[in-house]
C-alpha cells in the first residue's frame, strides 16, 4: 500500500491493477473488476465496505467481520474477461450474505476463498442465461461455501450450480431448488454420477427442479421436510420414465402436490425411517393418472399420519403400508367426485393397517 499514488488516477479498461498481498473492499473490488484490467496474486482479501475506514490495507490487517456479497449491475466483458483469468480459490472472503441475480457475477463463485469455518445466513443465486454459470459449471473441482448455510436459493441455470458446491461437510438449514424450464436442469440430469447435498433439513424443489432429486446422494440424509411442488406433467417426466427407484434417506415431513404425487411411487425411503406426515395434494384428476394405471401397487413403508387431499385420495388404492405399521392419523379430505376411484373398488379391499381410534377421519 505504500507504493499507491496520492494523487487521482483515472481508472480505464487500459489501466492494469494488479492484487497482491492487499485487502480491499469489495465495492472497490466491483469498480477494478469492471473498469480495468485485474490481475489476482497471492494474499488478496475482499472485505466489506465501511465508509469510516480506509477501502485498501494490507493483508491482514482488517477485521476479519463476515459481509454481504451482492450485485445487480449488468457486467462488463472486461469484467467477465477478469474473473476467467484469475486461479481458483484466489479471493479470501468470510460471507454473511450472497445474492447474484441474472449477472455473470455468479461465476466469480469458484474463484472465492471462502473459509472452511464460514456460516452463510442466505446463499440466492437466480440464473435465466446459461452464461451467468457457464464458468461455475466448466469447474472440474468443487468450491467450499462453508460450514453452514442457513438458506440457499437456486433459480433457473443456477440450480446446476449445486452439483459444483463442496457440501459433504456442510449443514443447510434451508435449499430452496426451481427450475421453469426443462432446460436449466438438462446438465443435471445428464449426468451419471450422483452429487452430494450434505446434511438439508428442509428441502424444497419446484417445476423442474424435481428431476434433479434423482441425481442427489441421498441415502444418508435425514429431512425434516420434503416437499415437491409440480402443476405441469412434463416437470416430472424426466422422474417418472425412470425403471430404477430412487433412495430419499429419511423424511419427518413429505409434501406432494399435483402431478409430484406420482413421484412418490419411484422413492424408496431408509428402510428404518417412519415418515411423520405423508401429505399429499391433487387439484385435477390427471395429476394422479400415471399413478392410477399402474398395476403393481408401491409402498410407502411406515406412516405415522396420512393426509389425502382432493384427487390424491384414490392413490390408496395403489399404495401398501408397511404390515407392523399403525397411524395415528388418516386424512381423506374431498369431495364426492374426489372418492369416485375409491367408491369403484370392491370392499375391504384396500388395506390400511391400523390406525388409533379416533385417527380416522373423512
């Protein structure tokens, strides 16, 4: 920092700065990587932007306080020409927030240093180009965004950035998955081997982003709520056209709707796992017409409480329980048109283990 002139330089795309050995702001940092040409050494720190302090020190020498990292502003090329020439792992950061939206920022994601020990409060990325991650997903080695993200949000391109996150060491508190169009998970599903999510309390996937449920290691997992959300039934085509089931770990909390009812019959669930609340919800008829056509009839294994609504209350009649299995609470809750399939089957012909007294209720 002693070599920095004390006079104003106008900074242009021809202007080199070079980052060795320094810490500087990260608006600062935002106003390099658009206006010039950034060259990253060793020992560079971004940290957050205080107007009462200096925004360039030396290595080390600020407090290490985690900050906010977001960014809205259209890039630059020179930006994006910036953050692909810099190394992996070359910017030392401690995060609190992360929010890149339909910005080519998203890349820059690889390049973080973020530190092993780091709890994000709120991870959002929201991707409608494949460019915004065209870098993240070009990494053959993972990058670590701590040891704890409270929520994370990936919309769009943005979902395939997960398959691209070190996160076996890693607890989320919150992952929040959508895609709404086929192609923005396709790199996803293309892939053959399995990605690991780490250890996801609550795990909540829409539209499209249901399929890549079947390219996550689950087998471990234990979630204290699964819920997939699908109105259109090519969101679950990818799911559905699969022969080999699906492992989900174990599940407290299921929550099916529309045509992600269907979903459930290519799940197996931990063999030791008493899933609290099945909850399933079907507005229309053909949210559970895959369903109804099969012949051979699926296990859901065991169930503390059930709750059938609407058009999902005729998946009954396709589904076993396991036999040492007891309810505490059955739900079937429709109206008439909603009980037809049922009303067609002979009786004492569908078989719902037991339930406590009192549990019953239509």
């Amino acid at each position: 920092t002693c070599d920095l002139p004390n006079e104003a330089v106008l900074l242009t795309d021809q202007t080199t700065v070079t980052l060795s050995n320094i810490e500087i702001s990260e608006r600062l940092f935002f106003v390099f990587l658009r206006k010039t040409m950034v060259t990253v050494e060793e020992a560079f720190s971004i940290t957050k932007h205080d107007y009462s302090e200096d925004c360039i020190r030396e290595h080390g020498m600020a407090r290490n306080s985690p900050f906010e990292l977001n960014n809205y502003e259209v890039v630059s090329i020179l930006a994006i020409e910036n953050i692909e020439r810099m190394a992996p792992n070359s910017i030392g950061c401690s995060l609190k927030k992360l929010d890149f939206s339909d910005t080519g920022l998203i890349n820059i994601l690889p390049k973080l240093r973020i530190h092993g020990d780091c709890n994000i409060e709120h991870l959002r990325l929201n991707a409608s180009e494949e460019a915004h991650v065209a870098e993240v997903l070009a990494q053959e080695k993972p990058f670590c965004v701590g040891r704890r993200v409270k929520d994370m949000y990936l919309e769009d391109y943005a979902v395939g950035v997960i398959t691209k996150m070190s996160l076996k060491d890693c607890g989320i508190e919150y992952l929040s998955l959508h895609a709404t169009r086929r192609e923005h998970v396709a790199e996803v599903l293309a892939q053959k081997k399995p990605f690991c999510v780490g250890r996801v309390k609550d795990m909540h996937l829409r539209e499209y982003a249901v399929g890549v449920l079947t390219k996550m290691s689950l087998k471990d997992c234990e979630f204290e709520i699964l819920s997939l959300d699908t109105p259109r039934k090519e969101h679950v085509a990818a799911v559905l056209k699969q022969e080999t089931p699906f492992c989900v770990g174990r599940v407290k909390h299921m929550f099916l709707e529309d045509y992600a009812v269907g979903v459930i019959t290519k799940m197996t669930i931990h063999e030791d796992c008493e899933i609290g609340c099945l909850h399933l919800t079907a507005s229309e008829e053909a949210h559970v017409a895959e369903v109804l056509a099969q012949e051979k009839p699926f296990c859901v294994g065991r169930v503390e409480s059930m709750m059938l609504y609407e058009y999902a209350a005729s998946v009954i009649t396709k589904m076993t329980i396991h036999e040492d299995n007891t309810m505490e609470i059955f739900v079937l809750d429709g109206d008439k048109k909603h009980f037809s399939r049922i009303l067609k089957e002979g009786d004492n012909s569908i078989d719902l283990g037991r339930i406590r007294t009192g549990g019953l209720r239509v």
